[in-house]
C-alpha cells in the first residue's frame, strides 16, 4: 500500500484519509470474524443435530414417527448453510465460490431427498446429489479451479510444491 500526505492508496488506486481507510479496516475485521463466528456456530449446531440423529438410531422409541425425515436433512440443510456462510467469510476467487455453491446444492438436495422420501421426486433429488458430489470430487482430482489447493481431500502444499 503505497503512502501519501496523510493518506493510503487503497487496493483500486484511489487516494483515501489514512484515518477512514484504518477505521474500516477495523470494521472489515470485527465483520470478518462475527462472519466466521456465525459459520463456526451453524457448524456446532449441525454436529449437535448429527448427535441426535445417531441417538435416533440407537432408541428411535424415544422420538415421534416420521422424526427421522428431519432429523436426516436438517445436518445436510445446516451443513451446506455453514460451509457457504464460510466461503463468503474467507471471499475466494469466483471460480471457488462456484464450486462452493454446487457442493451446498449438492447437500440441499440430499436434504430434500431425506426430508420427502414419499415425494414422486425424491429419487430425482438423490440421483442431483450424486451427480454433483461425483462433480465436485472429478474437479478436484483435475485440479479446477486451478487457484485452489486440494483442501478438501486435507491435503497440503509444502513451500517446495508452489
């Protein structure tokens, strides 16, 4: 960032008070971080709610008929939630955010499919699901979009490997 007399270049070139400029960078950080908080909080409520579908498996005597239907597609409704809540956190290329949206498609529709599983639709639901999982997990083994690491299989890049 270059300086002037009192003032910053921000990063479209323009000429901006030194003062405003850290003011709303503090803003954009106190932002960013409640934004991740919402995220990692959406994340803890769908790990609870996963809890409580595996104790429907143990005692579903404990629980309503039909619990199962939402107790199935609320953790995939969150999850896909949260991770999206996430990527507009950490703002990725557009590319990424593509690829983020599908994947929170892919789980929606995989919520839908556990939610309806009478619905005429339901295996239409699931047969969206599969093919957009099988989407995600091809363009990460081709390496699309090319800026992103392959995170999601948790693999890391060394110093050497850049």
């Amino acid at each position: 960032m270059q300086r002037l007399p009192g003032k910053l270049l921000d990063f479209r070139g323009e000429a901006r008070p030194a003062r405003s400029f850290t003011v709303e960078l503090i803003m954009y950080n106190r932002l960013d971080r409640a934004h991740r908080a919402i995220a990692v909080i959406s994340g803890v409520i769908t790990l609870v709610s996963c809890a409580v579908l595996l104790v429907w498996d143990a005692r579903p005597s404990l629980f309503p008929a039909r619990a199962h239907d939402v107790l199935g597609a609320f953790p995939l409704a969150m999850i896909a939630v949260a991770y999206l809540i996430y990527q507009t956190a950490h703002r990725p290329p557009v590319r990424e955010f593509l690829k983020a949206i599908m994947l929170a498609v892919a789980f929606l529709f995989w919520a839908a499919n556990q939610l309806w599983p009478d619905l005429r639709q339901a295996t239409l639901f699931n047969d969206i699901a599969i093919a957009l999982f099988v989407l995600d997990v091809f363009l990460v083994i081709i390496g699309w979009p090319p800026s992103s690491p392959d995170e999601s299989f948790a693999e890391t890049y060394s110093e050497t490997d850049r």
